[in-house]
C-alpha cells in the first residue's frame, strides 16, 4: 500500500527520470504551477456552475484532470475525469451532482499538495 492517499509519486520519478538534471527544476516548476493555477480552475467551475456553463466547465474539468495526472494527483484527477466524463456523455446530472464534484476537489486539494510537497521533497 502507498504511503500516500491522493498522490501516486511514480508520476513525479517518471519526469525526474526522463527529464535528466532538468529533472528536480521541473517537477519544482510543475508543482509551483500546480499550486498557484488550481485554484484559479476551482474558481472557474464554480463560476461555470453557477452560470449553467457546462462547456467551459468540461473544459475546466479536463485542464484540471490533465494537470493532476502530469504531476500523479490521482484523486484530483479522478474527481475531474468525473465531471468531465458526465458532460462529454451529454449525461442529464442535476446541478448538485457538479457541486458536490466541485466541493470534494476543494477538500482534496489542499492535501493533495501537502502529499505532492512531501514527495518532491524527498526527491529533491
């Protein structure tokens, strides 16, 4: 069993495997990225949510979905592959359905970059 609950670290040993000595400075760089730019997704679904803009919110969906597996954040990836898989299957979901989706990615997230950091830290 891994020691991490929401993040699978093989994602971050494969790019440190194949990015050579670039490798440290950009998993430092993704996962400041990751930091910095998830919320601003979070913030976006809500909105798209609130508006009924269930495109932009597949979009969102799916940019967050990508982001999270780059980097092994499985369960945040999970959540949004979710979404993502509602809208693309034009699946009739009541609003509550994307709502209770969004506030579990808002719970994850904080504790998934506390186990990404930590995974980082022992690679760097």
């Amino acid at each position: 069993m891994s020691e991490f609950k929401h993040v699978d670290k093989s994602a971050m040993l494969h790019l440190l495997e194949h990015a050579g000595d670039a490798g440290k400075d950009l998993i430092k760089s993704l996962l400041q990225l990751y930091e910095s730019n998830t919320p601003g997704i979070l913030s976006k679904m809500k909105e798209d949510i609130d508006s009924s803009s269930m495109g932009d919110l597949c979009q969102q969906a799916h940019s967050l979905k990508s982001s999270s597996m780059s980097l092994g954040a499985f369960k945040m990836a999970e959540v949004s592959a979710s979404i993502e898989n509602v809208l693309m299957k034009k699946q009739n979901r009541e609003i509550e359905f994307f709502q209770e989706k969004l506030n579990e990615l808002n719970q994850l997230f904080p504790i998934t970059i506390e186990e990404l950091e930590q995974v980082a830290k022992n690679m760097v």
